[in-house]
C-alpha cells in the first residue's frame, strides 16, 4: 500500500510539472539588459509573422567570456506544453552553443555582449504558436527563459480602443474592442476552437485571455463586452535618458563616479491624486543609446541609477517597486524600493545600461498582488498599446495555432 502511495504521489508530481503553466525566469543579477525582439517590432515582446527574424541579445557582466546554450520549446494557447514532438516545429537543432559575442570597450563596467538570431543556418521554426527561449550556461543551469510567439497572417483582426461602458470607471479604465475576420477559412465552432490574448503595453502580466465572441456576422467574430475586456488606464509612464554618462540628462538630477558612475534622477511623486497630464513614452520599454559611440552595443555604459519618490511609509507588508520593461516587468528584491527615515522618502537603486527607460511606481501587497495604479493613478485618456492574439486549433488537431495579430492605440480613444 505504501510503494501505491509513493507511485500516486510521483504521477501528481509529474503531471503538475507536465501541465502546468510555464513561467519565465529571470536572469542572475550579473546578466543585464535583455533585448528581444523582431527585425519589424523594435518593442520588447516579440510578436512577429513565421519566418520573420528574431533577434535575442544580453550582457554578462562577470567577464568570464562563459558559454552559453539555447532551447527552444513550443507551447499551447495557455502556456503549458505542446503535444508536438520537436522535430514537428524546429528544422534543425537547438540546444547550441551562441557563438556571437563581443567584449565591452571603452567602458567602465566589463561586459560581454551576447547576440543570437533565430533562424539561422541550425535553427529554423516551422510552425506559428507560443514559444519559450531558454539560456543554460555550460554547467545546464538556466540563466533565463523569454517568451515569445508567432503568427501566421490568415486572419484579420480589427481593434479599436473605447472608454469604459462601465460609468463607475469611465474615467480610470479603457476597452478593447475587436471583429476577427478570414477571407480564406470558415471558423468552425469559434466559441470552442478561437481563442484570443489581448496584451497591454507588452505586459504578460496583465493580460486578458478569457473573451468569447459576443456575435458572428457572417464570416465575421465580434467581440464587443461592457467590461470583460477592459483595462485599467493607468498613466503615462515615467521616464529617464542618461546617453551622455558624465552630465545630467533628461530626468537626471545629478551624477557622481565612484566605481562607475551613478546617476540620480528627480525625487518623483505620487500622481494618483492629480490631473492628467500629457507626457509622450513609450509604453514601458527602453531603448538602448549613447553619445559618441560607434557601437552603442559593447560602447555604451552602465552606470548605477537612483530612484526616489516621496511617498509616505507603507504599513502590512505593503512595498513599493520601480517596474518597466528593462527587466521584463519582473517584481522581485532588485526592484524593491527601501523607506529612509532620514529623506522621509522610498528610495531604490539598479545597475542599468545607458539609454532611455519607461518606468513607474507600484505598490504590492503581502499577497504579491499589483495595484498599477495606486501611486501612478488611471486616466481614461493615458495613450496605452494594446495587441490581440488570434489563436486557433481546429477540431482534432494537436496544437494551438496564432492566425492572425491586431493592434491599435488608445491615443484616439472614443466612447
């Protein structure tokens, strides 16, 4: 009786790792600056049509020169494995060894900068889906994981970005509204066999993945809810530049070299209780750049920027984090913002990469659960990015295929 008991508890063990969702790992604090994107799509969340060049790129601030290796793995619509052999959706191999790098030059922070491009001559994928990037170092360690997905351009996907239908939130939230349509094939059974993503800004975190079409006219889906498809608006995100490492740029108040060079931005406020105001960004991501370089690359800098905002001190296991795409929205003890007693003010620090950076403030609590906007605010005309997956498995088929990708904008938002 014993050994069945054992035997139950491995088969429980094994099917919570075979099917269970897959979650991203964030790197070991001396990999930095983690760019993944397409040749067309400059953001940070890959999205890009089968066959489009993807292009994945980190610094290993060690100077150990380490090797590194690369996974690929497919995924179904909610993130937990693919049936599919590999042999099904990768022409060639992986699990190789990425050959490109370069040595930092001229700077004060070692660095080697790591570049893989996938296809390429061992590497190719044959089928649109979701997909998982996983980097091992020599010891099969992973040091990361990223997702990313492809699509194939059968359907179109119409978005429009509307305020809230919901009158208690007309001001703070924002709807997303869509029709899927295919001039080539019959969507059978779409209730059953569509599936649809819609993503805010490039954050998985906060993605809607639940929505059914509301109706069908002819060969059209329309998705079209009060408040199932709705977003907090949130602000405008936050932002820095620092492409001249020894002065004061845009957001930076002051620097200082020590070890290398330290930059100190502006002590920011809360701006939940305030009017909107327009302030152009870039939806949360960064863009790497640096004066009088030829290869921002392994040219550009790190220097150690300093975050603050005068906040007043959180009780019941609440914290305040710094939040962006410069570490893929992650929420962990780097991000993690101290109160100082002295300042009277929530104060934190990261090693970034010179360049421009969106980031803002948010409060978690005890529970890990986000509050976006409670130091931030939400606005109903904050210009946020929003894009809609298009997932489709047929009857009896074994995976889940993305069809069709849309995207809009809420700069035109209407009622």
């Amino acid at each position: 009786m014993k050994f069945r008991h054992q035997l139950f508890f491995i088969f429980l063990c094994f099917t919570a790792l075979t099917f269970g969702q897959v979650k991203e790992v964030n790197p070991p604090e001396y990999i930095k600056t983690i760019t993944f994107k397409s040749n067309t799509n400059q953001s940070q969340l890959p999205i890009l049509k089968l066959r489009e060049r993807l292009l994945l790129e980190f610094d290993v601030l060690n100077g150990d020169e380490a090797d590194f290796y690369y996974t690929i793995t497919h995924y179904n619509f909610d993130w937990t494995s693919s049936n599919l052999m590999k042999s099904e959706y990768l022409q060639g191999f992986d699990n190789l060894r990425i050959v490109n790098y370069e040595n930092s030059f001229n700077t004060y922070q070692i660095y080697s900068h790591y570049t893989l491009q996938i296809p390429n001559q061992q590497t190719r994928l044959k089928m649109s889906g979701n997909y998982m990037i996983n980097i091992y170092n020599e010891y099969e360690e992973l040091m990361f994981s990223r997702k990313f997905m492809i699509y194939q351009d059968i359907a179109n996907v119409g978005v429009a970005i509307k305020r809230s239908r919901d009158v208690k939130y007309i001001q703070q939230k924002q709807s997303v509204d869509f029709n899927i349509s295919s001039p080539s094939m019959h969507f059978n059974n779409p209730k059953q066999t569509i599936k649809v993503v819609v993503i805010q800004n490039n954050n998985l975190n906060t993605t809607i993945t639940t929505l059914k079409p509301l109706y069908t006219i002819g060969r059209q889906l329309i998705y079209k809810y009060d408040t199932e498809s709705s977003f907090w608006a949130g602000n405008e995100f936050l932002f820095f530049e620092n492409k001249d490492v020894r002065g004061a740029n845009v957001g930076v108040q002051f620097i200082d070299l020590k070890d290398i060079y330290h930059n100190y931005l502006f002590t920011d406020i809360i701006r939940a209780n305030r009017p909107y105001t327009y302030n152009p960004d870039i939806n949360g991501n960064f863009l790497i750049t640096a004066l009088d370089t030829d290869n921002v690359a392994i040219e550009a800098d790190y220097t150690v920027i300093h975050f603050s905002i005068q906040h007043p001190e959180l009780f019941n296991n609440k914290s305040i984090h710094v939040y962006g795409n410069f570490n893929n929205y992650a929420i962990d003890e780097t991000t993690k913002m101290s109160f100082n007693l002295k300042s009277g003010y929530y104060e934190s620090k990261l090693k970034l990469k010179q360049g421009f950076y969106n980031y803002k403030y948010i409060v978690v609590d005890e529970n890990g659960k986000l509050e976006e906007g409670a130091i931030s605010g939400n606005f109903d005309q904050t210009e946020n990015n929003y894009k809609v997956l298009v997932y489709y498995r047929d009857l009896g088929a074994r995976y889940d295929k993305i069809i069709g990708f849309g995207e809009g904008s809420s700069v035109n938002i209407s009622n």
